[in-house]
C-alpha cells in the first residue's frame, strides 16, 4: 500500500457505505442474533455489543454450530471478510441443513458463492485492499442493515462524522512513542474491552510486536502478581502499561485503576491512561483510532511492513 496512513485518513469514508442486501425477501427477523466471525470479523461483532448494548446479539468464533437455545426464533449471521474463512465455512456446512435461518457478510470467497447457490440473503462488501481489521465501518454497517436497524444506522454515522481524526493521530503517535523498546500490556475493564482487544491485535499484526491484553477487575485475582514481586524491577524496562478507562465505569473498577497505576509506577514500569467515555459513539470511534495511529507509527519506528502478515499466510497455507 503506497499511503500507510490511508485506511485511516479515510475511515470515515467506510460510513457512507449503503449496504445492499442481495436475496433480501429470503431474510427473516428473528429476536436472538447469533454472529459468527474470527479476527477482525469478530472484533466488529464485538465492537457492536459496546456501541449499541441494547441490541441481543452473541459472537460465536470457532468452528461448527453455536450453541442454539431457540432456534425457532434465532438468525444466525456469518461474518468474514475474505469469505474464506474455514471456521465459518465450518459453520454455514454445519448449520446450512438445520432450519436456522441464516445471512452472510463477505467481499466475496467461498462464503458469497454458497451463499448465492443456497440463495442466503448475504451482503457483498467493497473490496477495498486493508486488512479486516481497519473494515469494521463496512462490517458494523451491513450487520446493522441485516437487523433491519436503519435508526441505528444514521445515528452512528452521525457520530462517525463528528470524530476528530487529526487529534487521534497526534495522540497515537505519542502513544507509539510510549511503546518503543517495550512489550504494549493493556487492561480495559468490559466497557472497553473490545477496544483494547482491536488495538491488541492491530499491534500484533501492524507492528509484528507481542501485546498482551486483560480485563479489570480479572486480572486483578492472578496476572498482577506476575508484575509486582522482588524480580520485578528486572522486568520492568521490558514491559509498559495502558489503561483503557471508561469514567462510566464500576467505581470500584475505577480504583482497582488507580491502585494498579500506583503500584505499578512504584515498581518502575511506564503507565499511560486513555480515558473515554464508552457511551459516547464518537469517542470510542477516535479511541480505535488512537489505537490504530499507534499500531502503524511503532511499525514505522520498527521498520516494518504494517500490512503484510506472511507468518499468518504461512500458517493458513500449511492448514491447507
């Protein structure tokens, strides 16, 4: 990709995508939404879930049928962006042949090509060469258009269109900045989880770095202690923390943060905040973005491809 920074500098242009629904007569509205994706394609079921909780969807990534408590009222949605995704393909072979309706999202592969045979109703979405992982503006639009949630869908374009992208750059530079010579650890309480986990793997993949991430207050009854000890003081060059802290969060969550950065900091590690508000759309939008400017500036700093990932193509071809 000539233009590293293009799938950001145009992430708003995502959100002007008008979803087609091809078979659309042949999709049936159920109550419980069960969405089954891997990757980046489970990162936008996720993301969903935070951006509008009221909605009763589950996310089911791995291979054969989700678990169905009702499957007379129950719509199961396939999700991936290549369309080749085998756990997927496992899925729809699995459930093809049960009654449980079922949709499709892809740019194309295998899955659109069933899903045309089957005459599933399905979306194709834009191919337009990024990772899945920088797509979810095109996936959470045409997961909302499949619910028949067009409310929701001018709402949250709405909000895109108010997010500042020039100051989530400024902001994920310094945080790459952060990042250099150390091991990214990031904690998130359930509010903003699914950030942290995108962010995760956008620097996994981007930046070709280990970064590991936990919720709060889980980590608190085992993973701490891995830090706080005699020996930490050796690790504690290796190692920098961010906080993903939401001020709607638990107030006891909130000072198990506190106490964390304190104890942390005590020990001689790095500790940065983000803090946002997970209820506000447009924030936790340019919290992603933040997120996604960090993964590419330590890629730059590391000088490294942010957008190949041949371990993972090696590994996918020796699944074959």
């Amino acid at each position: 990709m000539d233009d590293i920074f293009y799938p950001l500098h145009s992430f708003k242009d995502q959100f002007l995508l008008e979803p087609e629904i091809i078979n659309k007569g042949n999709l049936i509205k159920k109550n419980n939404i069960i969405i089954c994706g891997m990757g980046g394609s489970a990162i936008s079921v996720s993301l969903l879930k935070i951006l509008f909780p009221e909605l009763p969807i589950a996310l089911h990534n791995g291979y054969g049928a989700p678990d169905i408590i009702d499957k007379d009222n129950t719509l199961i949605i396939l999700n991936s962006y290549s369309g080749n995704t085998e756990e997927i393909l496992d899925v729809l072979n699995e459930v093809s042949s049960s009654g449980v309706p079922i949709a499709a999202i892809s740019c194309g592969g295998e899955l659109i090509r069933q899903a045309s045979l089957l005459s599933v109703p399905h979306i194709v979405l834009p191919s337009i060469g990024v990772e899945p992982r920088f797509a979810i503006g095109h996936q959470i639009l045409s997961l909302l258009a499949l619910l028949d949630e067009n409310e929701k869908i001018d709402s949250l374009k709405k909000d895109i269109e108010l997010c500042d992208i020039t100051n989530s750059e400024k902001n994920g530079k310094q945080l790459a900045s952060n990042f250099t010579g150390k091991y990214p650890i990031l904690y998130a309480s359930k509010n903003l989880y699914p950030v942290a986990y995108l962010i995760k793997a956008a620097i996994n993949e981007g930046s070709k770095m280990p970064c590991f991430v936990n919720t709060i207050p889980e980590a608190n009854h085992n993973e701490i202690q891995a830090f706080i000890s005699n020996e930490t003081k050796k690790e504690s060059g290796a190692f920098m923390f961010t906080m993903f802290i939401s001020p709607n969060d638990h107030p006891r969550v909130l000072k198990r943060f506190k106490i964390m950065s304190e104890l942390y900091s005590g020990e001689g590690f790095d500790v940065a905040t983000l803090s946002t508000d997970h209820t506000n759309r447009t924030h936790v939008f340019e919290l992603i973005l933040i997120g996604y400017f960090a993964a590419t500036y330590f890629a730059i700093a590391r000088n490294v491809d942010s957008y190949k990932t041949p371990f993972i193509k090696e590994f996918k071809e020796r699944m074959l």
